[in-house]
C-alpha cells in the first residue's frame, strides 16, 4: 500500500475536538433534557438488510500500440466516444466497450487532447507542429493555428476560443472558426508551459509551467490575477485542473526530492489548500462532475480521493510486466462522471467505472 500524507488546514482538527465534545455532553443529559420535538433516530441494518459500498471495477482494457505510448485521452461531450493520442495517430474508439470507430492520422505524437463543447471539433496539441483544430468526421482538412513543440491547449467553456501555449511560455487565445490569434497572455516568468485549463466559467485560465508555477489570469483580460509560486526549489506542474464548482485547482507535480505531489490552490487567494504527497511522479489530475472525486495519476497506476474527506478511497494498480513501465499518462472522467478513462506509457488504455 502506498503511503498519502494529507496536509491540510488545523480547523478540520479543531470542528472535530468541538463536534465530539457537544456528542458528549448532549450524551450525559439524556433525558434531562425536555424536547417536544419528535426524536429521530438513524435505523440499523437489519439481519436482512446489507450496507452497499460501491467498488471501482474495469470495464476494459485496450491495446493500441505496441511500440508507442498512449499520451493523451479525452472525452467526447455526449459520453459515447473516446479518444486516445500516440503516435501520429488518434484512435477514436467507443466509450462503452473500447471499439474502435476510426482512426486520424496526425503528424507527430499527440502531447494533449480535448473535445469542444459541442462535440465538433478535436484540438491535438502535438510533440512537435504546434495544434491543430481536427473534424472528428475526417471530412475537412486540420485547421493549424501555429507550430512549435511541446504543445497544450484549453477550449474555452463556450467552443468559441482555444488557449494554447509551449516552449515559448506565453499563453495565446485563438479564434476557434477562424484560426486568427486574438490575445497574448503573458506570465511573469518565462518558462516552459505544461498545462492549460479554463475555469468552467470561463472567467479564469491557467497556465502550469517547467518550475511547478501556476499563472492565474483573467480569461477575458488577460490580466494576472495570481501567481501560484511552487515553494519546493524544484518541480513541474504536470497537469492541472479546476474543481467543478471553479473554487480550486488541483495540479499534478514534481516536488524537489523528485516524489509525486498534488497541490490544490484557492482560486480566490491564489493560496495553497491542501497538498497530497506519495512516492513516486505524478502526470495527471481530473476532478468528476459532480466534484466529489479527485483522480490522479502515477507510475504504477491511479489513485482516487473523496474530495470531503481528502481520503484515498480507491488504488488502481496497473498489471505490468516485470522491468516495464505502465505509467499513467492522462485521465479524463466521463461527462455524468460515473467511469475514468486513463492512458498508459506501454501503449494501453483502461476504463473504469468509478461511481454508481
């Protein structure tokens, strides 16, 4: 079992002490106390009567390459189809069993992955030769907003814009229909960009560099609003991605000695919330839709946390072979957020139904 230490906040500590000593002495008054009030009482299983727990359990699990890794997934909005980025390829497979429906060529290995809103569009942030704006359909020619290598992108919660960024560490905001660049977002320092994510109101972009910084700026301005500052001397912001509700950011990372961390940052404060630490390097972060889960990813498998509590409820260990790797490279949660859809370096995908 791996071990996660939980950082966070004295007052959780604090409401518990406060909580159990009221149990207490409302315990030692019983019935001292008049009460006109009916008295509710929680009922008991009985003999009949069994507590469910749900269990994560695999749904499949898909091989689509042999020599390359898979490095990026995403979802399509109506929950039906899956995609999968390797090498110079997107595979576009069936949510519900892991068919595979088709097949886009693309000209590099593709770095990140993301739908638009309405399902028309597919953006592929590749290795090298910048992004492109691909018709799932095939029936149109990749729309390339720039080169460049290393690339990641966000859509913008309404499907009208895209916001990309690279080795150039700028962020840059494109008009999805036209391909024409409409802003230029600049951070304070120049570093490498790792990740994008728009705030699912759109009011708030973020940009997550090769120092473990995260830039928060005004989706609209442009403006920076907060610089979320690594406090390790050495790290990598991986992977980032708000809470459904827009108040947090979880982010995926590298702290100095090299072990994994998840950070998760207030949104309003630009503050450090909570902080999840393990043994090895984290490369992805997704948050279900109703919240209540956060999924991150390492180099033996992917851990899911309950976001009330902040406890690990689930490990999903991947099945490797001796001296390989299976490192999970990406997560993306379902729409009705009921299964998990993650990628690993050995050229595999699995799905996982993670919620009932």
């Amino acid at each position: 079992m791996r071990r996660y230490l939980l950082r966070d906040t004295p007052k959780i500590a604090l409401f518990m002490t406060f909580s159990l000593t009221i149990m207490l002495i409302l315990a030692a008054c019983g019935n001292d106390v008049d009460n006109d009030e009916p008295e509710t009482v929680a009922a008991e299983p009985t003999a009949t009567e069994e507590v469910a727990e749900f269990t994560p359990e695999m749904m499949y699990r898909v091989l689509l390459s042999e020599e390359n890794t898979v490095d990026s997934v995403a979802y399509h909005p109506d929950g039906e189809t899956i995609a999968a980025g390797t090498f110079m390829k997107i595979h576009l497979l069936q949510a519900s069993d892991g068919d595979e429906t088709g097949v886009l060529d693309t000209d590099h290995s593709v770095a990140d992955l993301e739908y638009s809103l309405n399902g028309d569009q597919l953006a592929a942030g590749l290795d090298v030769y910048g992004v492109h704006l691909i018709d799932p359909e095939g029936s149109a020619e990749p729309l390339v907003l720039h080169g460049g290598n290393n690339n990641y992108l966000a859509f913008h919660p309404d499907g009208d814009q895209i916001a990309t960024a690279n080795r150039g560490a700028d962020l840059w905001i494109w008009d999805v229909a036209s391909g024409d660049q409409l802003d230029e977002f600049v951070p304070s320092e120049s570093e490498w960009a790792l990740a994008i994510a728009y705030s699912p109101d759109g009011d708030h972009v973020a940009l997550g560099n090769w120092n473990g910084d995260i830039y928060l700026f005004d989706g609209e301005t442009g403006d920076l609003i907060h610089t979320m500052e690594n406090p390790e001397s050495f790290g990598y912001a991986y992977d980032l991605a708000f809470s459904p509700d827009g108040d947090y950011i979880a982010v995926a990372g590298t702290r100095s000695d090299r072990a994994e961390v998840i950070r998760i940052w207030t949104v309003d404060d630009g503050a450090e919330h909570t902080t999840i630490d393990a043994d090895s390097q984290t490369r992805a972060v997704a948050w279900s839709a109703d919240g209540e889960q956060l999924a991150f990813g390492h180099s033996d498998g992917v851990v899911l946390v309950d976001t009330e509590s902040m406890n690990v409820i689930f490990e999903i260990s991947f099945d490797i072979a001796e001296g390989e790797q299976g490192w999970n490279t990406d997560l993306a949660y379902s729409p009705d957020g009921t299964q998990l859809l993650l990628s690993r370096w050995d050229g595999y995908i699995e799905m996982w139904r993670v919620q009932e």
